[in-house]
C-alpha cells in the first residue's frame, strides 16, 4: 500500500518541479517595450510632428444618438461640440477655447 502512494507523490513532485521554472520566465524590460511600441507607431519625430487631435464619440442617450466632437490643437486649443439627434430634435453645443 506504501508503493503506489510513494509512485504518486513522486509523480506530482515531477510534474510541479518541471513546471515551475516555466513560470518564472524573464520579464521584459518596460522601458524596452514603450520603445518599440513608438518605433512601431513611425518613431518619435513622427509623434512630435503630430498637432491635431480630432475624435468623433458617438453613444445613445435618452434614446437620442449623441455625438461628442472634440479637436484639440497646439499649443493650446481646442473645440468641443455635441450633437443631440433623435426625434425630430437637433440640438448642437459648441464650446472653443
């Protein structure tokens, strides 16, 4: 009765002792990682060159479809527009700076 508790005990040292160092792979280094990530975006003379930044938000609310506009410029400029649609309502709020 001994033997076969033995053989799994073993078994299960085996089998952990061999995972183990699996888990404890190497991390990479951050620094490493935020560099390649802006070489892939077209490096960092590209993302300097960048002065506009321009996004349409589009959600649902009150069962109205919203668009939220917003551009922001350098050096310090911007607009903000929402645009309310739905039931024969058009409703626009424009704030620029």
């Amino acid at each position: 009765m001994k033997f076969p508790k033995t053989i799994s005990i073993l078994l299960l040292f085996t089998i952990f002792g061999t995972t183990l160092p699996a888990q404890e792979a190497a991390k990479p280094d951050p620094i490493a990682i935020v560099k390649n990530c802006i070489a892939a975006r077209g490096g960092e003379s590209f993302l300097r060159s960048i002065t506009t930044l321009y996004s349409n938000m589009k959600t649902e609310m009150e069962g109205r479809a919203v668009n939220y506009i917003t551009k922001e410029l350098l050096p310090n400029k911007g607009s903000f527009k929402i645009v309310y649609k739905g039931n024969n309502l058009r409703g626009v709020i424009d704030w620029t700076t």
